[in-house]
C-alpha cells in the first residue's frame, strides 16, 4: 500500500511582510541628466548674434557666432568659434556675449 503524498499550498499574497521602506531615488554620477528646458530654446539668439558657448563640451567658454538657427524639439543653432570651427550647440547653452567697449581715446 503506498502512502498519500501530503498537500502542499503555496503562501498567500498577503503573507510577504512588511511593505518596504520608501528610499529616494538617487542618480549615479554615470548617467547622463536630460535638461528639460532645453526644450524650450531660447528666443533672444539670433543669426549673426555674437554668444558665448555654456554647458559642456569642447568649445565650452569660447566666444562665436551664430550662423544658423535649427527648429524642431530641441532647438539648436550651428555656431563658428573666434579659432574659425564650427558646431551645433543647443540654444540653452548659448549666452549674450557682452559688447566690447572701445577705449574713450
């Protein structure tokens, strides 16, 4: 005679424990942060405006004007640097350059 094999339910859904405790989230310094204003653009660079280059990057601090204006849903304009390059910057990272003053003489 052999024996019955006994019934083994599985744990209910309520029986986990206790619910975690809330952490924030924390952004590892190796992921790459999405500004989202840049989104926006700014409305005061125009073609021929002399900017300097904010943000990022390779040019970041050099003077340059602005050659072309692009569209689209992050807007960005194609810059050429004072040392005569050129790159396409995104119009948040572009600021006024101030006027030069000529000498009172």
């Amino acid at each position: 005679m052999t024996r019955k094999r006994k019934v083994v339910y599985p744990p209910s859904r309520s029986s986990k424990g206790p619910a975690p405790v809330y952490t924030p989230q924390v952004t590892p310094p190796t992921v790459a942060v999405i500004n989202r204003q840049a989104m926006v653009g700014k409305e005061s660079i125009a073609v021929g405006m002399r900017v300097i280059i904010g943000g990022t990057g390779l040019y970041t601090g050099e003077t340059a004007v602005v050659e072309s204006l692009g569209g689209g849903v992050i807007p960005a304009a194609v810059v050429r640097t004072e040392a005569g390059q050129t790159r396409r910057v995104l119009t948040i990272d572009l600021a006024p350059a101030p006027k030069d003053t000529e000498p009172a003489g």
